[in-house]
C-alpha cells in the first residue's frame, strides 16, 4: 500500500487483544523519533514519555487495584482485578505526558493539542512497524495519587497511555463517517 492507504486503514486495536512481542528498544525508538515530529507552536516540546514495561506494568496494576478500594471501598472483585490487569496485556505502554509552561506566548491549549498529536503520531507509527496499538487515558490519568506514583508534576497532565504490541486477535474497523456529510465552505457575510 501507498502512505495514503495506509492511513486510511489505520484503527487502534483493543489493548486485551495485544500481546508479546512488544516494540524492542530501536523499533521503540524511531517510534518516538515519528511521535515528536508533530506541529510544536514555539518548539516548546511540551512532552515527554513514561515507558511501563516489564514488571512495571503489574507493579501499577497493583497500585491501581489498591486505589480503587480506596476510592470506591465497595468496589466489587471485577472491577479490581480488570484495574489490576489494565497494564499487562501490551508488552509495552508509552504514558505521552504534557509538559506544560503556564504563561507561555503559547497557549496552554496549543502545548495541550501538540501532545495529543504525539499521541496519535505514536499511534501511526506504532502501526507502521506492523504493531497494534492503542490510546487511552481512563481515571488513572486523572488521579492525584496515581500521577504522583508516576512522578507527574504539578504543570504536567498524562494525555494518554498508549498500549503497544503484536495483534493476537483480529479485529473489524468500525464505520467511519463520510467526510463530505461533514464538510462545509465558509462564505463571507
């Protein structure tokens, strides 16, 4: 397929139906060298990564799990163990972490909206190397305990856990929706 096609087609994949192998550390690499070419008003770079991989991803699990109960003290045996079981599924998870500057030229929004582009970059990068993957944020990304466990500052949010891996159950894409039904031209008053 051409680069075009190959946008067309691209989904996430269900982060349960990924698996081993994971992105080993050079294919990780030109993934984030994909990722942080995105629009970057003021070249601020306002974004950094967490990899969670290995015994990392229970060790959060774990933290998660034990959260929840504090959060919800009645949270029933499911739930806890599907937040126990969140991270181990892809090999690898790549938390895209907005490194915000208050008070910048450049809006806060502008530095937010160019993290999200390395999260869907990440995404499409991920799937050119014949990986599956998926974006996610989830109340753990909103969490003030949870943040501080991963040592995310006071101007820094998590937009997005992206789960990486081998696709070990096919999928269907969803319907898309027609572009022209959502297209229209501005003329002037």
């Amino acid at each position: 397929m051409n680069p075009i096609d190959d946008l067309r087609v691209r989904h996430s994949t269900p982060f349960r139906q990924l698996g081993a192998p994971g992105p080993d550390a050079a294919q990780l690499q030109r993934m984030l060298e994909v990722a942080v070419h995105v629009p970057d008003h003021g070249r601020l770079a306002p974004w950094r990564f967490l990899r969670i991989h290995g015994d990392a991803r229970a060790a959060l699990g774990h933290a998660l799990a034990s959260r929840l109960v504090e959060r919800e003290p009645d949270a029933p045996a499911a739930k806890r163990d599907k937040e126990r079981e969140r991270f181990n599924h892809a090999p690898c998870v790549i938390a895209v972490i907005a490194t915000l500057t208050p008070g910048h030229k450049i809006p806060e929004s502008e530095q937010t909206q160019s993290g999200s582009c390395v999260c869907f970059s990440l995404l499409q990068a991920a799937d050119a190397l014949g990986f599956g993957a998926q974006w996610l944020t989830g109340w753990a990304a909103y969490d003030p305990r949870i943040l501080e466990l991963l040592g995310v500052g006071a101007n820094e949010r998590v937009l997005g856990f992206i789960h990486i891996g081998t696709i070990i159950a096919p999928q269907e894409d969803r319907p898309r929706p027609d572009p022209a039904s959502l297209l229209t031209d501005w003329s002037p008053p």
